[in-house]
C-alpha cells in the first residue's frame, strides 16, 4: 500500500475526529502498528488541532466557575454522613468504646470532584470546538462553492473568446466592420462576421453609446437593396460574439439603427449608427 497516499486520503482527519466507520478505523490502527510514518502523521494532526483548538479558545462565562464549585458543594454535602460510629476498642480493662466521627468527607469524594470539574471542563471544550471547526467548514464550504463558480464564469469565457478567435482565422469568415455612418455617431464601431457557407451571422459590439431602457439597438443587412432584420442586440454583453438571425441571398451592407425595444419591421433612417459595406 502507498502510505503517503493514503495518508492524503483524509482517512487520517476523519479518524481523529471520530467521523470514521468502525472498519475505517480498525484498518487505520493496524496500518499504524506496521508504519511509523503513519503513526507520526497521527501524531501531527492530533497536535495541530490541540494548537487550533488552544489558539482559538473562547474563555467559558466568569460565573460559571463559581456554579460549579456550588454544585461540587452540594454533592459532597449529600455525600457526608454526620453521624457517629461506636466502635468497641480491644482493651477489657476500661470497656471503653472509641468514637469515629464521619462528618470528614472520605477521600474518595474529593477525588471525585476532580473528576466531575474535569468533564464538564472537556464537554465545555468540546462544544466549543466543534462550534469552532462547524464555523470553519461553512466557511470554507463558501469559498469552495464561489471559487467554482467563479472558475466556471472564466472557462465559459473563454471558450467564447476562443470560438471567436477561430471565426476570426477561417478564411471563409466574411469581416464587416461598420464604423460611424455621421458625424453625430462620430466614434461608434461595431464588427459583423458573415459565414458564407451556413449564412450565420455574428456581431462583435466595439463600441457603441448607452442608451436608455425604451430603446434598443437593431443589425440590418442589405439584400438586393432592401433592408432585413438580422436581430436585436444587447449593448452590454460583453462575452464576445453575438449569434444573431442568418442572412441568405446577396448580401451588400450591414448597419446597425436604435430602435424601439424589441425592434422594428423597417429601420429608421435617422437614427443610423453605424454602416458597412460587404
């Protein structure tokens, strides 16, 4: 067996911590009695959590010290038998009897106050360690789940960037870039990619202004001189390339007009942004 690798299982943490199953645990104490390297790392992670637990220690109320010591008290008052024993001595010449007073608490009685104190001092402990290591895995929990989100979010962009990168070098990939159509647009450009072969058509979004929420931004292509819808866009994707309506025929420019939100059956002429030629 490769003990390094097991000793990365956390079948060391699990033991410890009391979450393994009986088997787990009767297969872990013969492979310590076989390797010391295991039994070192047992050790290790035993003290590790005692300097944990000893670091994050919450120190238990002031007045609970004192609530203790009363109970300890009434116990060993209840313990204690105040009465007193006549015990015949061995001397006939007096017949005297020897009194045994029984109110000193037996020996026994402290030792068990010690025991007592010492357990709710662990069960004090324990509650606040597993407090403690609860706090600690949701909180770990947490940044687990965020950190995969996040890592999913980077690769799905990614791989947009790099399908748009391969749209980019296919050399049957018609590039349309449509700049300012007047003065008033001056600074507006935005990129249409043209398959030539499936007709689809993608539009990359460089730069074009905000508008307010009633409106909306509209690709045309110019057909045969007429002008056909090739879809509504959103102004704040930022993921890359577009996907939007496939253009068939004789395709001689592409524009892109502002529009009423969800888009017009003819654009309007005016409010032209942006316009390129095929």
């Amino acid at each position: 067996m490769d003990i390094q690798a097991y000793i990365s299982s956390g079948a060391i943490e699990s033991y410890v911590l009391g979450l393994s199953s009986a088997a787990e645990m009767q297969e872990l104490e013969t492979l310590a009695l076989e390797h010391a390297g295991l039994r070192q790392a047992i050790t290790a992670f035993e003290e590790a959590l005692e300097a944990q637990a000893l670091a994050n220690a919450v120190a238990p109320p002031p007045a609970l010290k004192q609530q203790v010591m009363d109970a300890l008290a009434r116990e060993g008052m209840k313990s204690t038998d105040s009465r007193l024993i006549v015990v015949p001595t061995n001397t006939s010449e007096s017949q005297q009897a020897k009194v045994v007073s029984l109110t000193a608490a037996p020996k026994g009685i402290k030792w068990l106050r010690g025991a007592i104190a010492a357990s709710i001092i662990l069960l004090l402990g324990s509650a606040i360690l597993n407090f403690y290591f609860y706090g600690q895995y949701k909180k770990i929990s947490g940044q687990y789940t965020e950190l995969m989100t996040k890592n999913s979010s980077v690769m799905a962009k990614n791989e947009i960037l790099q399908a748009s990168y391969d749209m980019l070098k296919d050399t049957s990939m018609m590039r349309v870039q449509m700049n300012a159509s007047s003065p008033a647009t001056a600074g507006s450009v935005a990129t249409v990619l043209w398959d030539k072969r499936t007709q689809d058509v993608y539009l990359m979004v460089n730069n074009l202004p905000q508008h307010d929420a009633s409106k909306q931004y509209q690709l045309w292509a110019i057909v045969d001189g007429k002008p056909v819808d090739a879809g509504m866009l959103d102004i704040n994707n930022k993921d890359g390339l577009l996907h939007m309506k496939n253009i068939k025929g004789n395709v001689q420019a592409f524009a892109i007009t502002l529009e009423k939100k969800g888009g017009s059956p003819t654009p309007t002429m005016e409010q032209m942004y942006v316009v390129g030629n095929v």
